[in-house]
C-alpha cells in the first residue's frame, strides 16, 4: 500500500468501524438504535409504493417540509441520501482550491482529493479550544468546508464568525450534520438566505435512528443547488428517503428533536463531571473528546473490556493519544467511566 493509499484509508476510517458487534458502543454518534415507532409507521406506509419510482410530488413534499422548516423556499433544498452525498457531490462545483478546516469529518477531503482538486488543510488549535479563524483561509480557496457543531471537537463557532468566512465567488460549505442535537440550534446558518455562496448540508441519521437509511438535505440558492446536483443519476434518493426527510421536518418531529437535544445536554454536562480533565474542550454536541495517555493501550483495553470508543488520530490533527466518545444516557455512560479508569489505572 502506498503512503497515498494509507492516508485515504485512515480519512475513510469512520466510528462504525470501532463498533464491532458485541461491543458497548460509545464509537457511532447515532443517537438511537432505530427509529422511534411513529417514524417506522411511516416508513412502512410507503413500502406497498416500491413498485413504482419515486415520485416528483414526494421530492417536492419533501423540500416544502424542509423548506417551512428552516423558513426557506423549497427551490432551497435539495434532499440527499445522507450529508455524506453532499460531500461526495462538492468535486462538481469545480472548486479550483479547496480549504478544509481541520479537525473535523474527513469524508469531503476524500471526495475532494478524489477527484483531483486541490485541497489545503487549515489546522484549528487545541491551545485556544480550535476556535474558528477565518484569517487562517487562503484568500484564494474558492471553496471551505467546516463543521458547526465540530465532528469530532463537539465545538460550536458563532454564526456571524462562521458567515465572515464567505466572500463572492466562494462556496462556504457548512456540516450541520449535529446542529438539531443541540437545543435551540443557536448558531446554524441553515435559515440564512444572505451569506453569499453558502450551501449548508444537513442529516437527520444521528437524531431518529437512520443511519441505514441515509437520508439528509442541502440548503442554498437554487443555481448553487443545480450544480451541486449536475451529474446526479436520475431519482438519486429512494422513496423511503423522501417520506423520513418529510416526516423528520414536520413541526411534531421538531418539537420532539428539540426535547431530545435538551436531554442530550443534561447527559453531556453529566458525561463531562465524569470524564473530568480527560476531556480536552468543554462539548456543545453530545460527543466529547478526550485526551489520555497512551492512547492506544486505552483504547484496545476498553475493546477488551466490551468498550468502542473512537479512534482519534485518523482526524488530522489529532493524535493516537485522542478519542472521541459519544454520550449516552448517564446509566448507560457509568459503564464506559468505569472501564475507562480501570484501564487507565492499569500502567
């Protein structure tokens, strides 16, 4: 394997391989281990339709539900087979220097790369909880891809500081991906229709419990969207797909996802008394990163233990020494502290 070849394979390292089967997961940051029973229903209504090819009425009812959602028009949406289509789809805006700032989803530097764009990495420091600077992007990157929230830091950057990054004839790709996992949604762009060249790519996998549906939508102008989908196969999102982002953008849903969200703090504030000094910036998703020594003797000792855990170090700029864990409920939590400090007391 090449030194090219390796470096793809740890970017296309996800959580899903650290949760083997048997293991405690706290590796996947999908909230639940399947749709809620009202969304299954849902589901199963469509599937006496699979015989027939997704509808243009279920696309349009789709992006209307979207759209009321984040006050926007429905020629503002574009819905995908998860954000990670998204990602995949950047190479056809063309970009002719792309920055990604780093740490966050490696998913769109592959693509990228991939597809033979330049691509520039804008590391964020751990010395100032990696905030955002915008100073730090190459005036001539015609496109940036960042996250808010930060997979994996759980950091969440001001919305004003995260619009100042777009510019005319730039695309300014934000990762909303766990913006509805945090109550209130305080920094999401995804209503903003005045920030030129933004396209912002969401997922509904880590709040309902679809991550094998893969379902999510983009939002931006229509002519954005339109290049964005330009070499798209023709009904590129399954009918199941156009129900679970319908019925997920409905105000019910939302109501419900924002009473998740406000559970999901009160464990993440309970995960983090917990964790202590091991956690290396105070988190806004339910995500936390840590910092331990040794890192990877910790790891494979919670594996050994029955505990998944993410590895850190195929994130650029972090290390072996890192590892992101997803909180859970502060029962369910207890089981992963409680390894982690036998682990640790083992040097």
């Amino acid at each position: 394997m090449t030194s090219h070849d390796s470096g793809r394979a740890l970017l296309r390292h996800h959580g899903d391989v650290d949760a083997a089967p048997g293991l405690a997961d706290f590796a996947v940051n999908v909230r639940m281990p399947a749709p809620p029973a009202w969304l299954r229903d849902r589901l199963v209504g469509v599937l006496d339709g699979l015989g027939g090819y997704p509808a243009r009425a279920a696309d349009l009812r789709a992006r209307e539900a979207v759209a009321a959602r984040h006050g926007r028009r429905a020629d503002e949406v574009l819905v995908l087979a998860g954000a990670a289509e998204g990602f995949a789809l950047l190479p056809s805006l063309r970009p002719s220097l792309a920055a990604v700032i780093h740490p966050s989803f490696t998913e769109p530097e592959v693509a990228l790369r991939d597809a033979g764009v330049p691509v520039v990495r804008v590391p964020l420091s751990a010395e100032d909880g990696y905030r955002l600077r915008p100073s730090s992007v190459p005036d001539e990157a015609d496109l940036v891809v960042l996250g808010n929230p930060t997979n994996p830091t759980s950091v969440l950057h001001p919305a004003e500081l995260v619009a100042s990054v777009s510019r005319p004839g730039r695309v300014l790709v934000v990762d909303e991906a766990f913006a509805d996992t945090i109550p209130g949604e305080p920094e999401s762009l995804a209503g903003r229709t005045d920030v030129p060249g933004l396209l912002v790519l969401r997922s509904l996998t880590k709040t309902w419990g679809l991550a094998g549906l893969r379902a999510g939508y983009a939002l931006g102008a229509p002519e954005l969207l339109a290049a964005l989908s330009l070499h798209r196969p023709q009904w590129p999102v399954s009918s199941l797909v156009l129900e679970a982002v319908t019925a997920c953008c409905e105000p019910a849903a939302v109501a419900e996802a924002e009473a998740l969200a406000a559970r999901c703090r009160e464990h993440t504030r309970s995960a983090v008394r917990e964790l202590g000094e091991l956690v290396v910036v105070p988190p806004e998703a339910p995500f936390i990163l840590l910092r331990v020594p040794d890192g990877e003797r910790v790891r494979h000792g919670l594996r050994d233990k029955g505990i998944a855990v993410r590895r850190g170090d195929t994130f650029p700029g972090l290390t072996v020494d890192h590892l992101r864990v997803a909180v859970r409920a502060p029962e369910e939590f207890a089981l992963l502290v409680d390894a982690l400090r036998v682990v640790l007391g083992e040097r």
